[in-house]
C-alpha cells in the first residue's frame, strides 16, 4: 500500500511490516495471535499470550479485539495519551465481552507516535521499542516478567494468576485497566530519532536469545533487503536448534511480527509481508 500523506496532506515516514505465525505448543501450524495497528501517526504491536486455561479464548482472540479497540480510538483521537487510550481500550473490551481480571486471555502492547516535533513510546509486557539515535539504539523493554521467571516465581499457573497486574508482579493488558498505568513511556525529540522498532518476541529473541542479530543489524537488515529478511534470519536459528536443546523454548518458532518506522525515508510507503 502506499500513501501520500496523512488525513491532513502531512507526508509519513516509511514503515515496512513483517508478520509470521509460528506453532502452538502441541508444535502444530495455527494461525498467529500477534496483532500490528498502523494509524496516520502511530503503530502498534500486539502479541496474545497462548492461553492453556479451558474454557477461554485464545490469545490471539484477545490481541485481536483489543487491536480493533485501539485502533479505533487511535484514529478518533489521534492526540491523546497513550496511557489513556490503552487503559481505555482495556476497560472496552473487558467490558464488552465479560472479561474477569486474571481469568482471562491477555497481549502484551508496543505502541510508538510521532508528530513535526517528537517520537514517544510506550511498552507494556514483553514487546520491545528500539529508538535508534545518535547515539545508538535506546531500547524501550518491559522485562518484569524475564525477572520472575528468572528468580523462579513463575512456577506454577497459581503463581502466575497471582502476580499478575499486581503490585511486585508484572503487569500485561488483560481486564485490569489500571496495567496501562504501569506500562513504561519514554520520548524523544523527532530530529534525535532516526528510525524506530516494534518487535513481539519472536523476534527479540533472535537478539537477546539467540544473539545472531542485534539492533543495530535489524535495521540494517530491514533497510537492505526489507524487514521479513530480518524474520529469516531468527527462523534459522530455530531450524537449526529443532529440537529445542541450544535454547529451550516452549515453541519451536513463536509468532514474529516486526515494524520498522524510518523517519530518514519520507515516502509515505507501507510493505507488508504475510
């Protein structure tokens, strides 16, 4: 697709797409819960937490409801706080469909906005922002969740309900409109941002997992050959670790969705990859 401009004949920066599903833990083909929102000044990445509960919708059913709701408050109020957006598309869909705070499927959210004078970001739940500056890549990470798992507080399904969207915990949109609150912003002045990143896990884990890429290379990579060539490369360190042993993984390939905005590049072009 490309576009010429914004609603107000604005030009945009180009941004290019890239989306792959990966399996679900049984290691079969199913279609992806990752979620990608594009509006004249803002993306959006989703990424639905495969859901093993019975009874509840899938992961990927919530990232897509909840996408739908942002993406529509998004374009009726393109300037607003972000947290406020978020919070309130949270509180919609709970709303909307009976959601019940830790009983229900939930998504991690990285959004990033732009306007003539700044770029802002904000990361809830493991979905990085990369900001890439002057002075190298800022990377925008939620890893509140990394941390438990790591200190072994995430052990059982009970520990999980317990800790999450609350207060010691980690926080991720679900049915609990205040975990906007606690998501992390940061933001830049447009002339010190050269190019952003949105990235689900499927993909940072090529970076900080499996470290045969690191950020400065994503853009590379992107800008060279587009950034599906960027989802090639971490599906091939994958392939080659198919039984799951170099990094043991829930998945042998989780869902990958990739958006790099580059404000160096005023085209105005979107390419999206399936």
């Amino acid at each position: 697709m490309v576009f010429t401009g914004d609603r107000y004949g604005r030009t945009v920066p180009r941004i290019d797409i890239a989306e792959r599903a990966g399996v679900g833990l049984d290691g079969r083909e199913r279609p992806t819960e990752d979620r990608v929102v594009i509006t004249d000044n803002t993306a959006v990445v989703l990424d639905g937490a495969t859901e093993q509960r019975e009874g509840l919708p899938s992961g990927g059913w919530y990232s897509r409801r909840l996408a739908e709701r942002l993406e529509t408050l998004l374009r009726g109020r393109p300037d607003e706080d972000l947290t406020t957006l978020l919070s309130a598309s949270i509180d919609a869909v709970a709303a909307e469909e009976g959601l019940t705070p830790r009983c229900s499927p939930s998504s991690t959210v990285a959004m990033v906005r732009w306007g003539s004078e700044y770029v802002e970001a904000l990361v809830l739940a493991d979905s990085p922002v990369v900001a890439f500056t002057a002075h190298g890549p800022e990377v925008l990470l939620d890893d509140r969740l990394d941390r438990l798992r790591a200190a072994g507080l995430l052990r059982t399904r009970a520990d999980v309900d317990r800790l999450r969207n609350s207060e010691g915990g980690f926080w991720v949109a679900e049915a609990v409109p205040e975990a906007a609150t606690q998501a992390l912003r940061r933001r830049w002045s447009r002339g010190d941002v050269e190019a952003a990143v949105l990235a689900t896990d499927g993909v940072s884990a090529g970076i900080d997992t499996y470290r045969v890429l690191d950020w400065p290379d994503v853009l590379r990579l992107s800008r060279k050959n587009g950034a599906d060539a960027v989802l090639d490369v971490v599906r091939d360190a994958e392939v080659a670790d198919a039984d799951c042993r170099r990094w043991p993984r829930s998945k042998r390939h989780d869902d990958q969705a990739l958006v790099v905005v580059d404000f160096t590049v005023d085209q105005g072009v979107i390419r999206v990859k399936p």
